[in-house]
C-alpha cells in the first residue's frame, strides 16, 4: 500500500523518520536499504538526529551542487505498508522489496539514465500494527538531471501490485479489483488525532454523503438532508453559470478558529460523486430547478443555509411507508437469486443501497463510529466500480434505497420498534446475499470481511432489541401489524447506541547526459 507525498526538506523527514513519531510508535529506526554509497556509508545501527541530518545532506548534495529546483519540491517520499495479517518482514525482505520499486519506478541506472540519491528507513510497526517503510528519493540525479515523476502516484500503486504478488502479499483488494476505495492520508489521521476524533473527517463525511444519499428521492432533498445531519455542502457550478451544477464539497461544520476542509465526493469514494449519484435520481425539469434552488442556497453562505423546499426529510415516515418500504426488501432478496455472481454492475447497486441503510441508522443511533458503521463501510466497498461498469438498475428490478430514509428517520437516539426490527432483520438477508455472492466467487477475502462485519460485530444491535426477538425470528407478514404491536408495547427497553562503493565528488562542470525536454523545463506533472 504505497502513500506518495512530495517536499524540499530531506532534513525534516529524515529526523521524524528517526524521531519517537507522533505517538511514540517510531521504535530502533534505521536503514534497510539505499543508494550503494548511502547504505553503506550509513547502513548500520540505529538512527540518531544527528546522523539522520548528515543523511539528508548527503542526500540533497546533486541538487544543492548542481543548483536544480524542482517544482513541487525535490524530495519524494513513499510509505510501503503490508496489511497486519501478513505479520513482519525481515530487513533482508524489506530491502529486496525497496531496491525493486526504486528500480521500477525509474530511480535508479536500471532506467538508463543516471541515480538518484535514496535510503529506505524502517522503524517498526504504524499503530494500526502494519510493518512497513519510508523510502527518500532525491528527484535531481548525479548528474543534475531530473527524474521524471508523470503519474508516480498511479505509477506507484501498479509496482506496489505486482511486489504485492511477487512477495507472496495480501494484495489490496481496491487495486486488484479495480475498485475506488480512498486511502487515508497520514495528515488526515494527525488532524483527527488532535482533534480528538474517532476517524478521519473523509471516513466521517463518506458515511454521512453515502446515509443522505440513499435517503434521498432527488438532488435537493439530498443537499437538505446533508445540511440537516449537521454538515455543509457547496456546489460547484459550471464556468460562468449558476444555474447547472457539476459537482460538490461537503465539509464537518469547523470548531471556532479552524478552518473549513472541503472534500469532493470524488475524494470520498468513487461511487459518491454527483454523477454517480444524479443516476438515482429523477431527471425532469421540476426536480432540477428544486435541485438548483437549493444549491443556490447553500453557496452564498453554507454555514447560514435555510432549505428551500422542505420536503419528506421533515416528516415522520406511516405504517405504511415502512409496509411499503420493507416489502421492495424482501422483494429485492428474492430477485438477488437470479443475478449472476459477475454481474458487477447489479451487486454495485445492491451494495449501495444496503451500505446507505446501515450508514443512515448508523447516524441515528451511533455516537461513535460503531457496528452499523462498519458495517455500510465494509459494503461499501463492493460499490465501488469504475465508470465503464456501471449499468443502469434492471428493469422491473426492486430496490433496497427506502431502508436508507426510514432509518434516517428513525428516533434519534435508538427506540427500538417492531418494524425496525422487520426492516433490520431483511436488509441483513440483502447483506447475508453480498456475502454469499463474494463467496461463490471465490473472493475469500472480501467474503470473511462481510461475514466479519455481519456477524460479530452487529450482534450487538441485535441485543438492544430483546423484546422484539419475536419480531425479528417469526416475522409478521404485514409490518404495520408489528407497528401496532409496538404501539401496544410501551414499555419496551430503549436501544442504546454502542563491497564497498565510494562516491565521487560531483563535477556541476561536467557535461549533463539524459536530458529530456520534460526534465530540463522543469514540467513535473
């Protein structure tokens, strides 16, 4: 799982690669590999400050001698993790890994043209358990040229893949299945540490765009929904209109002092930009001009919005809208038993709306993250298609999206009621057909990550229902009998929520070689 970030400071990373880290994880820091004059000059023992800031010079020495400025900055950095169950590599291991990806990503003289400078630091286990390195590349090479940095990023997860495979790793089933999911970013997970925070403001703001979403008939009603779950949105309009939307940010409304941290959909999942979801949504004159009312709205003054159509977000959902609703359910598991497993672009669908529903109950009844919201993150996943493989919902076929809005209007705070219970109990059979459907496809993985998530991790909702096992076990045929039972169980418990190489000194006299157009001009993305 490689992390790409780009500075001009060598001295900087090198000391926080040898320093405590930000919570003291960083533990006998040192270097596995490296340029052969770097690694062996400094290669044993562990790193202290002072050594890890004669590293940067060494480091930084053809850029300073040569006098090359890089836009963006001339340090790159790449962090490669393996997943925790794949336990610890040996340093024998980690350095044959490196060497390798420094030498497919064009680094070093395997790409016929001259070194760049590079070390690889590893200093123990990330507190998520993962082993992993930190790997420093000087982009000026020795002899003043520039290493070419186009699509790094991209370039850096397809190396990390085919390492992955040829390493015996867990491939990060995102990568391999072409799938969208969104990493988070170590400044991300700093911001939510200071702040006190469970997660990361992206993780946060996924679940809460994903609950809106599939709580939502239209476009308008899914900015007021946002804008009532306590966040703020801003459209993005097309050049020189304020009348056609192309896309959006949503934001966690800031403390006093803090700045605002605005985050596409996009950003937060592949599935979530506002083309993707406007394919849920009706297309007619009414609801755009509704839709554009609102986004008007809100981008004059997101923090003062006041909604424009107030719409069924405001109501109290009847017996017979959880009737209703709780039938497309049932109806939709039976239809799962004639979908093919490589039918993708349905299973995405599915997967959408059954991870809407546990992201909307989630924010009713969780103050933390907790089971339900492991559990729409978890089935989020199987959402996340690319563009080309997404198919409009089949015909005749029955949805699962009421769940979301029900649940979004469920009693803050979690009461239990017979009709929860019905509903619960079916979008966890939809959920059970997901598993089922990674199972018979032989993705073992992505299945015990399901099974996970279904089993263990929401037996606890199941208990906050005890009086309603009957309801969830022999379930009524028609709900709304089950909504009067509740009626008459008044008193029932409420839910709570849960050799040796010497380096010659540089000549910047001597003649540059392997100058391309791209590297001397300076042009790095």
């Amino acid at each position: 799982m490689p992390n790409v970030t780009r500075g001009d400071r060598f001295g900087g990373l090198l000391t926080y690669l040898a320093g405590e880290g930000r919570a003291n994880e960083h533990t006998e820091p040192h270097l596995v590999n490296g340029d052969a004059a770097t690694f062996t000059m400094y290669g044993d023992g562990e790193l202290d400050r002072a050594t890890a800031l004669a590293i940067a010079a060494d480091l930084d020495e053809p850029r300073t001698a040569f006098g090359v400025e890089v836009n963006g900055g001339h340090v790159w950095h790449c962090s490669l993790a393996i997943k925790a169950e794949d336990g610890q590599l040996s340093d024998e291991q980690w350095a044959a890994i490196a060497q390798d990806f420094v030498d497919e990503m064009g680094f070093t003289a395997t790409s016929g043209k001259a070194d760049c400078r590079w070390v690889a630091v590893r200093h123990g286990l990330s507190k998520a358990g993962n082993d992993h390195i930190h790997i420093a590349v000087n982009l000026v090479r020795e002899d003043g040229t520039k290493a070419s940095i186009h699509n790094d990023y991209s370039r850096a997860q397809k190396v990390a893949g085919e390492l992955e495979k040829r390493y015996g790793l867990t491939v990060l089933r995102s990568r391999g299945a072409g799938i969208g999911e969104r990493g988070e970013k170590p400044a991300e997970r700093a911001t939510a540490g200071r702040m006190g925070a469970a997660e990361v403001a992206s993780v946060r703001l996924e679940r809460a765009v994903r609950a809106a979403a599939g709580a939502s008939l239209d476009e308008g009603e899914f900015v007021r929904r946002l804008h009532q779950g306590g966040f703020i949105v801003r459209p993005r309009f097309a050049n020189g209109r304020d009348d056609v939307v192309t896309g959006y940010s949503v934001a966690l409304r800031p403390q006093p002092g803090v700045p605002i941290v605005w985050y596409g959909g996009g950003r937060l999942a592949r599935d979530l930009t506002l083309t993707r979801l406007r394919e849920g949504w009706p297309d007619n004159v009414t609801s755009a001009q509704h839709a554009v009312d609102e986004w008007r709205a809100t981008w004059r003054n997101p923090m003062k919005y006041t909604a424009q159509h107030p719409g069924r977000e405001t109501q109290a959902p009847t017996p017979d809208v959880w009737h209703e609703h709780t039938q497309q359910v049932i109806a939709l598991r039976e239809q799962l038993r004639s979908i093919p497993v490589d039918d993708r672009a349905t299973w995405a669908i599915v997967a959408k709306e059954t991870s809407a529903a546990f992201a909307a109950w989630s924010e009713r009844l969780e103050p933390t993250p907790g089971p339900l919201a492991d559990a729409s993150r978890a089935l989020a996943r199987s959402a996340q298609i690319r563009a080309h493989q997404v198919r409009p919902r089949p015909s005749g076929m029955a949805s699962a999206a009421g769940a979301a809005m029900l649940f979004a209007m469920a009693a803050k705070g979690g009461q239990g009621t017979a009709a929860e219970a019905l509903l619960f109990r079916q979008i966890m059979k939809t959920a059970q057909a997901l598993h089922g459907m990674y199972q018979a496809s032989t993705d073992a993985l992505e299945a015990a990550r399901i099974r996970d998530v279904l089993g263990a991790k929401l037996d606890a909702v199941r208990e906050r229902l005890p009086q309603l096992q009957g309801a969830i076990t022999s379930a009524p045929a028609d709900p709304r009998a089950a909504e009067a039972a509740r009626i008459a169980q008044a008193g029932q418990t409420p839910m709570r929520a849960p050799g040796s190489p010497v380096r010659q000194p540089l000549d910047p006299q001597r003649p540059h070689t392997n100058v391309t157009p791209t590297e001397r001009g300076g042009h790095e993305r």
